[in-house]
C-alpha cells in the first residue's frame, strides 16, 4: 500500500515537472463549519496523497451563507462547486430537479448497503441516490442523571411529554441557575422549526393537509406551541427566544439545564470531559411522545452532493466516496478517536464494538435515527416528506418566518393564538404564490 | 469662459462615467422589472410566465411590507439622529486643546474601519449575549437582571450597532467643518456676553449645517442598503425585517425571484421617496 | 488667573476626551484581547480583563484552517483594483463638471448618487446570471468591476468637491501657456488634487474592503477575500469566541492599520465640499 502510494506520488512528481503533462483537476468543495466538516478538511492531505492528480479547494461557510449560495449556484446554474454539502431537506428536492449527479454507481467496496435505511431512503429519489452522507442524527432527551435522582424521579428510555413537564418542574431550581428544560427557541427553519415541527408530529399535528393547505392555527398545532410556551415560559433558560442550537450547548455543557431535547450528535460535545462539566453525569432517552404512535424526533444528515453541471465529476466521485467510507471512519477513529468519529450513517458503525464502548450514547443514537420515518411523519396523512421540514422549495422561507412569529411569542411580544394566525396567512399566502 | 470646444471636450469626459453607471444603473433595473412581472420560481423551473401586477400586488399586500417600511424608517431615522447629535457633541469635544488629540482621534475614527460582519459578531455575541456577554456580567455585578438585547430591545440594539459604525464618520465631517470656524468669531461672540450656548446655536451650528447634510445624505445611502448587521445578529426576527431584509427572504431564502423583483422596485420607489425628501429639506444646504 | 482656567479646562477636555475615545474602540480592544485567551477564559465569570495566559493558539488554529494571506491577497487585489479603476474613470468626470459646469451638473451628480440606491439583494439573480453569461463568477476581475461601479458615485463626488476649491486662473494660465487638455490634468490639476484623490482613494479601499454582500455571492474558493474568511468562523457548532475574535482581528487588522497611519490625509480630504 505504502509502495503504491509512494510510486503514485513519484509519478506524480514525474509528470508535473515534466511540463504538466499530467493534468491536475480541481474539485471545490462547498461546506459547512461544523466541527466534523473542519476535521474532514483537516484531513485533506491524507486524500491528495493517495490521488496526487485532485486538488481540492475548500469553501467552508457559516451554515445560513453556504445555504444561500449552493442554493443560488445550483438555481442559477452557475457550476461554482464540484460538492456540496446539503441536507436531506435540500436533496429530495434537487434531486427529482435533475440537478444532482446520481451515486447509484459508486464503487463497489464504498458498500451503499451499509447505509442506515433511514439514511439512505431520506437521500434516494426515484431508485436513485443523490447525495453521500457523512453525518446523521436525529433528536434525543439528553439529561443529567444527578439531578433526576435529587427530584426522585427516574427517566424512562421512552419517555410521554407529560413526564418531561414533570421532571422539568421538578428540576428547575432559578436560584442556582439550574433550568428543568432548554429547548431551541432561536428563529429559523432549521432552528426552532425543527425542533417544533418535530415536536408536532408527536402531538398530531402537520403542516399542509391532503390538498395542501396549511394547518398552523388547527387545534393540533395551536396545542403543540401551547405545550412548548409552558415548558418555556416556566422552566426554560432567560432569553430562549435567541438560543439555537450552540447557545444550548454551552448552557448544558456549563450545568444550566436539567433536559435538553436536540440533535444526537450533541451527545459527543456533551459528555467530552474537556468542554462538559457534566461529562459523566449525562443520560440519554428516546424523543417523547404524547401517545398517538409518532415521536418528537427528527432525521437530518448533512450529505456530499454533486451537482449536474460539474466539469469534474469523476474526480469529485472519488473525493465523495472517500470521505463517506469506512475507511475514512477508520482514518479519524485512529486520529482522533472512536468517540469522535462522524456519526449516524452506516450500519457497520453502531456493529463496531469499539465505537459501541467509545460511545455510551450509540444505542439511543441508533435507535432514535430509526425510529424516524420520513415518508410518514405524522398520525394523519400528510402529502409530503420529511419529518422535521416539508421537502417543498418554499418550506425554508415559510417555516423561516413561522419561527419568527413563534419566537416572537416567546420573547413575550405577542400571543401564541397570535402568532399561529399570523403564521396561517403567511404559509397560506406564499403556498397560494407558489401555485398550490 | 468655457469655449464651445471645451464643453464638447468636458461631455466627453463625463462619457465614461455616465455610460458606466447608466449601464450599471438600466441592466439591473430592466432584468428586475423584467423579472418583476414574471412568476419566476428557479427552485420549480425557473420561468413560469408573465403574471402582470401580480407579484406587485402580493408583495404590498403581505403582512409583513409596512412593518418593514417602518423598520427601515426607524432604523434609518434612530441612526441618523444618534450619529448627528453625537457626532456635533463629538466633534466640538475634539476641537478642544488637549493632550494626545491625535490619538484620542484615532480611537474615536476606528470603528469605522471595522467589517460590518464582524461588528456585527462582536457585538451579538461577545457584548448582547444574555449569559456569556459583557454586558450581561456588568448587569449582573450591578444586581440587575441581564437584558436580552437581540429579542427584547431588538430594534434598539441594532441602531446601536450600526451608529457604532457610523458616528466615526459623521464626527470625522463635522470635525473638519468645525477646524474651519473662524474662532475669532466666536471670541468675539465670548466678548460680547453670549454664553456658551448662545454661541453654539447662532454660530456654531449654521456653520456646520452643510457638514450635517453631507452626513445626513451620505449615510442615508448606506443605511438603507444595511444588511449584514441584521443577518448576523437577529435575522430579521422580533420587527427587525427591514425592506431590504424583507427582499433578501423572498428572493433568496422563498426563492421566489419575481416576487423579491418586485419587492426591488418598491425599495427603489421608497429610496427615492427619502431621497427627494432629503433634498427638499437639505438639499439648499449643498451647492453640488 | 486666565492661564490657569485654560489649563483647568485642558484637563477636563483631556479626561472627557480619553474616557469617550476608549469607550468607543473598546469593543475592537476586547476582541482583540479576546484573541489570545483561551476558549474558556474567553467566556469566565467574571471577565477577565488583562491577566490572563496570553496564547497565540487561537491564531494557530485559525491559520491552518484556512489559508489567510490568499484571502488577504484577493482583499488587497479587489479592494485597490476597484479603487483605483474607480479613480481612473472619475477624475475626467469630476473635472469637467468643476471646471465646465452646466445647468445639470447638479442633476447629473445626484442622479449618479441615486443609483447608489438599488438594493443590492434585489439584483443579485440578474446579476448573477450576468456573471455566468460573462464567465466572472469567482473571479478579482469581475469583483473589481462591480466594486468600482458600486463606489463610482462616491468617488466623482468627492474629486468633484476638491477639484471645485482649485481656482480657474491656474487652469487659465496654464492654457494661456498652450497647455492641452491632458496636459493640464496631468501636470496642473492632479498635483493640486493629491490630499484629495489621496482621501478618495483611501475611502473608497475602506468601503471596497468592507463589502460583505457581492465579495460574499459572487465568490468560491479563487476570488474569496476576507469576508468570506470571516463568514467561515461565525457561529459554529459550540461557542468559540476566540477563534472568533482571532479570525476578526485578522480581518480588520490591515485595514485597522493602514486607516490610523494615513488618518492624517483620509481626515483633510473628508470633506464631501462641507466646507467653505
């Protein structure tokens, strides 16, 4: 291996300095700051040591500017990027566009079988997969054990929301700054729309009906946020209507928060004893439910897409498969360690007994990815997939401005009933500018 | 003294700047008119066909236009005012003998130097955030309960942001002016009895009220056009969704281009609403 | 008796003056004291001001995650271009307007600062597919471009104020002595103009560095300056604020430096004709 590597880089060598002969393609890649992302980029010698005719040019961007620019790009056919980080919101709907290269023929030792079903089904369009994943998540409780065991209570793998109400009570104590719940209250559709249309399912609630009209000021939904004020309002955190994910994270991690209900990947930052204080006093459980057959958790998985229009496909083919492999996971697990390895995707992983002693939360993990069904999100009949968004064009800016709405009420600036109208007209209006 | 061939020779001149900002001005405008009247969705296959008034009518017609007209007003207005009055008081303070005028000078200048995104970023969070920022700790030590400046003084916190941007500018302008106060004048005036306020009022503040149109009308440009101070910080969430903002969410986060388009000319329309307003009230002021 | 007022006066003006200039550069001060503490002394309770363990690591990381002097080149690149293009087509404009004025100059001037008006979200999609019909996208060429035209109203403006303060007799002379044309803003008018056009210049490479819109849509991995730097640092999964201020710090300090060691011209150039 290491003598082919070697040759490989002398030919390399060979063929640049002897005029160019040798052409180079660039791939760029589009991504996200996300801890996993920056690690991958970090690794990026490993990959154009082994392919010394790929270089790589990294655009990695805040998530709400990558966002908006992959999707400029792509609608505009303007081929700036040979990958692109996108979600699973984001796939479905360029991918029956047309506007994604298909990976159905990936080589095949990259093993598209190990993929979670989940995962997989989230990314594939009509038989054909558009998009790789590198991580995956869904939504879980993660709680402190320590002050579950000082309220007397003891939290179940599958917990109702009424529990959660109860052990929030039970756990909040304002004078020392021990909050019973942290939530997302921070607006945006990926912020605090995810967490509720999450959360809605659980309660009954969707977001269109068969005929595509919008359900937001219906009694499931108007119970849902309700349901969320409550737990907020009473138990939650100060200034929650500005607390995204991060904001949380650092209020968990300093032992403000007796509950945090939030994405799985969280449960690495939480319990490393080198960011937590609370790294071994953190428990994990199922998303709740309110007892009609669907759960407040979500599936999300940031994925390495290839756009149509790329003039290197097959090299970003290569650089795609590389970066979703075992091998790759392998790679970061000698690097950085098991527990910190890019979770949520293949099926081998959660098999890997070393992973499964690395990472106490692999189980829960597993198990709430699973327990997520994209193509049936909620009790009633819905016309759309996804489970915490609506994989329609529109959702993004419509749920967007529901968040605001939503958040809005939290900071006390109007009423729930309120907001739930406001957040009616709106849907209805742009569902009615987009054609349905 | 202008000859017929040096008017010809002056035209000339002026040619490529015009042409260049005609082009840069009518390119634009016609594809977003264009647009304007199209239903344009490049997220469900682009162009969908012409649909009159349509997106006109949805834009003004939504909930959200006229809370964005006033949030930009406001926005406008609350800035303008802070940077003017701060930036007289400023620039009077600076004219004053003192030790290390130079340096105290460039302190005051500095802000303006600074990226809007990253003041925004500062500010949000190492100075706004309701638990790990400065002014949460200094409310804290002081026994108060820490404001949430982004949800509850939302509007607040963002004309405080951008007036930290720019009253370095405004001050910079009415310095200047100010050096050019013939001070006997004022001596004079200090002679005669008229006390300290007096003399700002009559004397004083005629002088700098072409420097407070240059300020005024300039500004106004910029912060109309303001964007990655609301980007960063709220989102447009908690009234803070300027027309500008308001547009940016059509176009780029609905994907709805005809729709922004249309919401583009409002903003053009308004824009120039301010500016002919300006020009009634100050334009006198500026012999351009 | 007198003397002593003043000097009384002296101390005051100098406290006052101090205590405001700090107040207001504090929060570049913090950040940038931010930027050699640690992660977790960047958001201890309380604060810690000064006495903290100074480190460099906050830039270590940010250099080997991204490759600064490439975003700091195309800053520099992008910034003076537009600058100097903008100068270049401005300063025939500005001259024949101070110099052979008409009834519309007026007109003229304030429609071109009128253009400055067109909210730039609402043309990025025609402007986008401009760029791609051109092949500009994620190229200095086409940043300089839009850039230039973005400051051009600035820039004939303010050369038009100082050109307005050179006296007529000198051109006239000049002319008598069978100076041409291009002669004449070569050699007379240009060396009058230089604290203006120096002002101008150093303006117009602030407002060009500052831009975040169009530096940020129209770029990838090539032609990204410094806003996209910066734009890869915010808000992360975790709090990282001095990461965050050592990435800011990198962004702002050339130019921070550069405005306080030419103050001295951008201040007596800055002027836009408000005095007389």
């Amino acid at each position: 291996m290491s003598l082919k590597n070697s040759l490989l880089t002398a030919t390399a060598l060979a063929a640049v300095t002897a005029g160019g002969a040798f052409a180079e393609t660039t791939v760029t890649i589009a991504t996200v700051n996300n801890g996993d992302m920056i690690r991958m980029q970090g690794l990026t010698d490993e990959f154009t040591a082994a392919n010394p005719d790929i270089k790589l040019e990294w655009v990695t961007l805040e998530e709400n500017v990558l966002r908006q620019r992959v999707t400029q790009d792509i609608a505009a056919k303007g081929g700036q990027f040979d990958v692109m980080t996108i979600g699973t919101y984001e796939v479905p709907i360029w991918g029956s566009q047309g506007w994604l290269v298909s990976l159905n023929d990936m080589p095949e030792e990259w093993d598209a079988d190990d993929l979670l079903p989940a995962i997989r089904g989230g990314l594939t369009v009509d038989g054909e997969l558009y998009a790789a994943p590198f991580y995956g998540e869904s939504s879980m409780v993660m709680y402190r054990t320590d002050l579950m065991e000082k309220a007397g209570l003891e939290m179940p793998a599958a917990p109702t929301w009424d529990f959660i109400k109860q052990a929030a009570a039970a756990m909040t104590d304002k004078d020392n700054e021990i909050y019973g719940i942290c939530l997302r209250g921070k607006a945006g559709w990926g912020e605090n729309m995810a967490f509720l249309t999450a959360m809605s399912n659980s309660f009954g609630a969707r977001w269109f009906d068969e005929n595509w009209q919008p359900e937001l000021n219906g009694e499931e939904w108007t119970a849902t946020v309700n349901y969320y004020m409550d737990l907020m309002n009473n138990y939650g955190p100060p200034g929650a209507s500005t607390n995204g994910f991060n904001e949380n994270l650092s209020l968990f991690q300093q032992g403000k928060c007796g509950m945090w209900i939030d994405a799985t990947v969280a449960a690495s930052f939480v319990t490393n004893p080198n960011d937590s204080t609370v790294a071994d006093k953190v428990g994990f459980a199922l998303a709740p439910d309110n007892g009609l057959g669907k759960r407040g958790n979500w599936l999300w998985a940031w994925s390495l897409a290839i756009p149509a229009g790329s003039d290197a496909t097959d090299a970003a083919k290569k650089f795609v498969a590389w970066a979703t492999s075992k091998d790759y996971t392998a790679l970061v697990a000698s690097k950085e360690g098991w527990a910190n390895v890019p979770p949520g995707t293949r099926t081998s992983l959660y098999e890997n007994p070393e992973y499964q002693s690395a990472a106490p939360f692999a189980e829960m993990t597993l198990g709430s990815i699973n327990a997520a069904d994209p193509t049936n999100p909620s009790v009633k009949p819905v016309p759309y997939t996804g489970v915490q968004f609506v994989a329609i064009p529109e959702f993004a800016g419509i749920a967007t401005q529901v968040g605001q709405e939503i958040s809005a009420a939290l900071a006390g600036q109007q009423s729930v009933a309120e907001a739930l109208e406001k957040a009616q007209a709106l849907a209805a209006d742009e569902m009615e500018a987009a054609g349905y | 003294m202008a000859t017929q061939h040096s008017r010809s020779a002056a035209r000339l001149m002026m040619a490529p700047a015009v042409v260049l900002l005609l082009g840069w001005m009518l390119v634009p405008l016609i594809m977003t008119l264009y647009f304007s009247f199209k239903k344009y969705l490049p997220l469900r296959g682009g162009d969908l066909g012409w649909v009159g008034f349509d997106n006109y009518v949805r834009f003004v017609t939504s909930s959200a236009f006229w809370p964005s007209v006033l949030a930009t007003l406001a926005i406008v207005g609350g800035v303008l005012v802070i940077t003017v009055v701060f930036g007289v008081l400023l620039a009077i303070l600076l004219n004053q003998p003192m030790w290390g005028q130079g340096i105290v000078r460039i302190l005051v200048i500095a802000p303006f130097f600074v990226m809007p995104t990253v003041s925004a970023l500062v500010w949000k969070n190492m100075f706004m955030d309701p638990v790990n920022g400065l002014f949460a700790h200094l409310w804290k030590f002081f026994g108060a309960q820490p404001v949430e400046w982004l949800s509850q003084a939302s509007l607040q916190s963002i004309v405080m942001i951008v007036s930290w941007q720019w009253l370095p500018f405004a001050t910079l302008i009415l310095l200047t002016a100010i050096q050019s106060l013939d001070s006997e004048q004022l001596e004079a005036a200090e002679m005669d009895g008229a006390s300290p306020l007096k003399r700002f009022a009559y004397i004083t503040l005629p002088h700098l009220s072409r420097a407070i149109t240059v300020v005024v009308l300039i500004q106004t440009i910029f912060l109309l056009a303001i964007f990655a101070e609301i980007f960063v910080t709220t989102q447009g969430s908690f009234g803070t969704r300027t027309l500008t903002y308001l547009i940016y969410q059509r176009v780029l986060e609905s994907q709805n281009v005809g729709l922004g388009s249309a919401g583009g000319v409002y903003a053009i329309i308004l824009a120039n609403i301010v500016a002919i307003f300006l020009m009634r009230i100050v334009g006198k002021n500026l012999d351009a | 008796m007198a003397r002593a007022v003043t000097q009384q006066r002296k101390i005051i003006n100098t406290v006052l003056a101090w205590g405001v200039g700090l107040l207001i550069f504090f929060p570049i001060l913090w950040t940038i004291l931010t930027s050699f503490k640690t992660e977790a002394q960047a958001i201890s309770d309380p604060p810690v001001f000064l006495f903290f363990d100074w480190t460099l690591e906050n830039y270590a990381v940010v250099q080997e995650r991204s490759d600064y002097m490439r975003y700091l080149w195309n800053s520099v690149i992008i910034a003076g271009g537009s600058t100097v293009l903008g100068i270049i087509v401005a300063v025939p404009a500005a001259w024949s307007m101070a110099f052979v004025p008409s009834t519309r100059t007026k007109d003229i001037l304030l429609w071109m600062l009128s253009t400055k008006m067109l909210p730039a979200v609402g043309v990025l999609y025609p402007i986008y597919l401009i760029f791609i019909k051109l092949g500009l996208l994620d190229s200095r060429t086409g940043l300089v471009i839009v850039l230039m035209l973005m400051n051009l109203p600035i820039i004939v403006w303010m050369l038009y104020t100082y050109f307005r303060e050179i006296p007529g007799e000198i051109l006239e002379a000049a002319r008598m002595d069978g100076a041409t044309l291009k002669e004449e803003i070569l050699y007379v008018l240009t060396p009058m103009a230089v604290p203006g056009i120096a002002s101008t210049l150093l303006l117009n490479f602030i407002l060009a560095w500052n831009e975040a819109f169009w530096t940020l849509n129209l770029t990838a991995a090539k032609a990204a300056p410094l806003t996209a730097f910066i734009a890869s640092y915010s808000s992360p999964e975790g709090l990282f604020y001095a990461k965050l201020s050592a990435a800011s710090t990198m962004a702002i300090a050339p130019i921070l430096i550069l405005g306080w060691f030419s103050q001295k011209q951008l201040v007596s150039g800055l002027t836009f004709g408000a005095v007389k």
